[in-house]
C-alpha cells in the first residue's frame, strides 16, 4: 500500500558519525519503486537497496545488515561501537535485532518519538471503545496484510533467544501468522465480483474451510470465463509469468543474491510470442495483450493501487510513463507474491492479534538482544557526533559511532539531517519535494454494528465498466499534484479503494455480530508550503490538516458508502456506522512524521 509501506531503502550520509536513512514511504507517498516488496523484506534485514540524496557528495556503495553477510568496517574491531537507531518502526526493529545480534559487544539504540504502545510506526493497532458494546473494535493504522512469511521467520530464527520446544522462534516470541483464503474478493461497480488466491498447499485448513475454497474457486473460474473466453486458463499464464519475474526479480534484484538458475524462465517469459510480456513495458500494455476484458485488466493490476502507481499507458510521459508514474509490468510479481497457487513464497497472511502484535514481538526480540529503547524521545537533529533530541521537557545528546535515521526521507533530509540548522533542539516540520511524490491515502477506521459477511478479509474496490471508466479511475494518481480541495468530487465518478474486515480472518478484532472495517482511498499527497516551516509543529500539523477539511472528507465518505452497497447486506451501511475514526496524510505526518 502506497501510504503504509515499510521498505527500508538507504540512503548512506558522509556526515560523522556515518549516517544512513531509511524509509522511502511515508505521509507524502511513496518515492521509489523498491517499494514493491514493502514491509516483510524490511522486517527481515535482510537487504538494502541505496538510493542517494543530495546530502551525499561520494559514489553509491552498498551495504547489508544480515546474519550472512560480512558486517560494515565499523564493526571489525572489537571494542564496543555505539549505534543509534532513530525511529522504532519495523525497519528500526529488524536492523536493531540484526546488529545486535550479530555484533554483542555493540551498544544499540532506539530513539522512538511516540510512547511504547506505538512502537512499529505504520505497523500498529489502536482499538475504538463504544458505548454499550460488548468489547473494543480493533482497527489497523497502518498495513493490514503481511507477505513473505518466511523473511519474518527467518529474523526471528537468526536473532530469537528463546527456547522452543515446538513450534518456530516467531511463534515464541508471539508472533502467529496464518494465511488469508481467499487471498482477496475483487468487486466492481455494478456488482460483479470475483475471489482469488486460492492455495494448492491447503495444510492448516479444516475440512470445511477446503470445501467452502473449492466453491469459490469454481465460481471464480466461471465468472473469468463470463467475461471473457478463455479467462480463467489466460489469468493462470499470466500468474505463471508473473511467478517467472518473482523467482528471478527477488534473489537478483531485491536481495542481491545472485541466482542463475532463475534467469531461463525470466527470459522466457520476457522474449516469448515475440515479447509480449516485456517486464519494462507499461503494465497495461502486457495486460491488453493478454486480455479483452477490461475487468480482467482490472483484476491483474490492482497491486499497482499498493505502491501509488497507474497501470495504465501516459502518453504524455517518456516511454508511456515507468519512469514517473506508471507502473512497468515487472510488478506484476507482487500478483505471483500474494496470488500463485503453488509459489513457495506466496499467500497473504493475517498476524494473530493485529499488527501491534508484530511491533510488539520484534520489541521483544530486540530487548532480548540487549537493544535499549528511549520512548517519548522527539529527535530535532542528527550530526554533531550523535543524535540530538528533546525527551520531556529536557535537551538531551546521544553520541554515537553510526546513526540510523528510519524515518521518512524528505521529512529526514529537511528536518533532521541539517547541518545549519540554527538551533538543534528546535523541532521543526518540513520535507524536501523535489521528488516526484505518488498519492496518499484517506483511511476510514469504522466500527459497524453488525457483521458484514459479504466482506472477505481482504475487498478491492474497482471500476472497469468499459476501458475508460478503468483508466478515470486511476486519475487520482495521475493527477497526484492537485490539492484534495480541488480534486472533483468522487460521487458518480469511477475510483478504487480497498477495504479491510479483519474478523473474517480473526475474530478477536471486534465483539460478536459486529465489524471492525478500514477503507482506503487514494487522495492527493500533502502539498508543501515552504512559508510555514518556521511556525511551531503544532501550527505547521493544523494548516497541513486543512488540505483534507470536512467537506472532502465528507464526499470520500459518501462516495465509497454509495459503492459498498452493491454488496448485498451493506444497503444503508451508514446507518450501522456507531464510531468513526479519520486519518489523513496529515494524520500519519503528525504521528510519523
């Protein structure tokens, strides 16, 4: 998802100490496309891409904090070094664990701005309380699924403490992930829908939950061939390719570990049928070569929504647009990553407990590391030899040997890594925008008074009603530049968004017979205004807030109510709506900077 992903690109500083930032994904969107593999592949530490900002005068090199890999020259010696981490989301955590894992005689830690609660950043839970109710209604702040299993297993397998007599290190530690099948419902506009993410390896699943997979798989396959012949046999070749990028895209090119073995298949796919399949092509241009329906274009692109590109052909733009904001078909290895049956790394998982349960089992394995944490710990400026920060109502210094900034990189270049800055305990609020933003996203957390069955866990929300309709519906990120307040209303126009039931999956997300959803919506980036940097943070959030007033927010609501109720048993569903949580890229500005 474009405004929650936790990639942990790097950006290495020659500021003393050295310096290396993270986080390409924040309030503004994302900024590179190496977010495609969002949070699991940070959480596991295990690879860092290097993308350089202007901060940096010397070449690109590349490092890694991994349990098999050499460790930078900072720590060949062996008197102990001093590493500050500054900012406990899930890329903190994981490169917490690994460095203190692997170097004991390091001193490792975390400065957090929020309390311990919200340890994990993005990657966090808050629960709504009602009156009346019979228990709390539990909503994500941030993702709300997780993939690639294994590389959370595998950070806790490299970096757990405890014993375990049955069951994995993550489980001990708390962490219980279990798969989400149907991996997504996918509904249109006029109330066509289809599920998919159907798994071969169905160990774990009761007998009925096999049944009730089949049914859906069969009325799957019908539906694809309703609209189009062949549909479904088409849907399964195109998986296969986009297992192909997967297989050779993720060891190669995301984990730079080079695997020969995979390149045969990935040439195949690119070069057949005369290079139909081009991974640099716009996406839409593979998937109009592969399909006729534009709700099978649909249902093959929708990941796209995740990393704030458009599948869609710009010809406006150099090379119809994969250098801004088009996405090349390459991605459609996250459709392989979340949807092929039989792909040993693919499946959508639902933590047990909500996402606060990951931060708060990777706050653990960091503790049991020797990681030390100061929360409420507001860091205004990084140089100097360590970190400065104010915690309370005190002005405090952290020296360090390395410093780690995971927070968001405009935000971090502008505000924290400022070498005239006039005074280092001042905090202060501002982004670099010379990036080339995507969108951001307006989150609807509402408790529902009754259960809404008709949800899967995980809804996508489309309109391709005919070619146009689907491309208007990805205007939004084409036309990211324009402030919320000017975008035209979203009634009656064609759009995507997302929505998220968690009880589907786990039903301690709210009381019985009742709902907990979170609604996504694509909306404008926050717009910067240069003029008000000097004010106070507090002055600087509440003009920030004003870019998304209530009569946006109030069309948004409006427009995606309207579209829910072509499921059957969400007619009226504003009616059942009993509490309403907002958030903004004015929110997730505020609370992560």
């Amino acid at each position: 998802r474009a405004s929650t992903t936790l990639s942990s690109s790097v950006v290495v500083s020659t500021h003393l100490p050295p310096t290396i930032t993270m986080d390409l994904c924040g309030p503004h969107g994302c900024r590179c496309r190496s977010a495609i593999l969002a949070f699991a592949l940070s959480a596991s530490g295990a690879f860092s891409f290097v993308q350089f900002s202007r901060l940096s005068p010397r070449s690109p090199t590349r490092s890694r904090i991994d349990g098999s890999s050499q460790l930078p020259p900072l720590f060949s010696t062996p008197e102990s070094q001093k590493v500050c981490i500054v900012g406990a989301g899930v890329g903190g955590l994981a490169t917490a664990s690994r460095i203190a894992s692997a170097m004991p005689n390091a001193t490792v830690t975390i400065l957090e701005k929020n309390d311990r609660d919200l340890a994990g950043g993005r990657m966090g839970s808050f629960d709504a309380f009602v009156d009346g109710a019979s228990g709390s209604y539990r909503h994500e702040r941030g993702p709300s699924l997780l993939l690639l299993r294994d590389e959370y297993e595998k950070l806790f397998e490299d970096c757990g403490k405890r014993t375990t007599p049955e069951g994995t290190q993550a489980k001990s530690y708390g962490l219980d992930m279990k798969q989400c099948v149907p991996a997504y419902q996918v509904v249109f506009d006029d109330g066509d829908r289809v599920s998919v993410g159907f798994p071969r390896n169905t160990s774990g699943l009761t007998a009925n939950d096999i049944e009730q997979m089949q049914v859906l798989e069969q009325e799957s396959m019908d539906r694809m061939n309703e609209w189009e012949p062949n549909g479904h046999k088409k849907w399964v070749e195109y998986l296969d390719t986009c297992a192909a990028y997967l297989d050779c895209g993720l060891p190669n090119f995301i984990e730079e570990k080079l695997e020969l073995t995979s390149f045969p298949a990935f040439i195949w796919e690119a070069m057949r049928e005369k290079g139909k399949r081009w991974p640099l092509k716009p996406h839409s241009s593979v998937l109009s070569e592969i399909f006729e329906s534009p709700k099978m274009v649909a249902l093959a692109s929708f990941q796209d929504l995740y990393v704030g590109l458009e599948p869609y052909l710009n010809q406006k733009q150099p090379l119809g647009g994969i250098l801004r904001k088009t996405a090349p078909a390459v991605f459609g290895l996250l459709s392989a990553i979340e949807l092929h049956p039989t792909n040993r790394r693919a499946g959508v998982f639902a933590p047990l407990g909500g996402f606060r349960q990951v931060a708060k089992s990777m706050v653990e394995l960091c503790a049991d590391n020797g990681v030390e944490f100061v929360f409420n710990a507001t860091v205004t400026n990084i140089g100097g030899g360590g970190v400065h920060f104010r915690h309370g109502s005190s002005n405090m210094f952290r020296n360090a040997d390395l410093v780690i900034c995971n927070a968001d990189i405009p935000y971090a270049s502008e505000s924290l890594i400022n070498e005239h800055k006039d005074d280092v305990y001042r905090e202060t609020y501002d982004w670099d925008d010379s990036f080339d933003f995507s969108s951001g996203v307006v989150a609807f957390h509402w408790s529902i008074s009754k259960s809404l069955r008709a949800l899967a866990t995980h809804n996508v929300f489309m309109s391709a009603n005919n070619t146009e309709d689907a491309i208007g519906s990805w205007s939004v990120l084409r036309e990211g530049s324009r402030s919320a307040s000017e975008a035209t209303t979203l009634i009656d126009q064609p759009f995507n968004f997302y929505v998220h039931r968690a009880s589907a999956t786990d039903r301690s997300a709210c009381p019985s017979g009742c709902d907990a959803i979170m609604v996504l919506v694509p909306c404008p980036a926050l717009e910067r205004n240069k003029d008000i940097a000097s004010l106070s943070r507090e002055d600087v959030m509440s003009t920030y807030a004003g870019q998304f007033d209530s009569n946006v927010l109030d069309d948004y609501r409006k427009a995606v109510i309207k579209r829910l109720s072509v499921l059957e048993g969400l007619e009226g569903l504003g009616d059942y709506i009993i509490d309403e949580v907002v958030d903004t890229p004015a929110t997730y500005a505020s609370h992560y900077n």
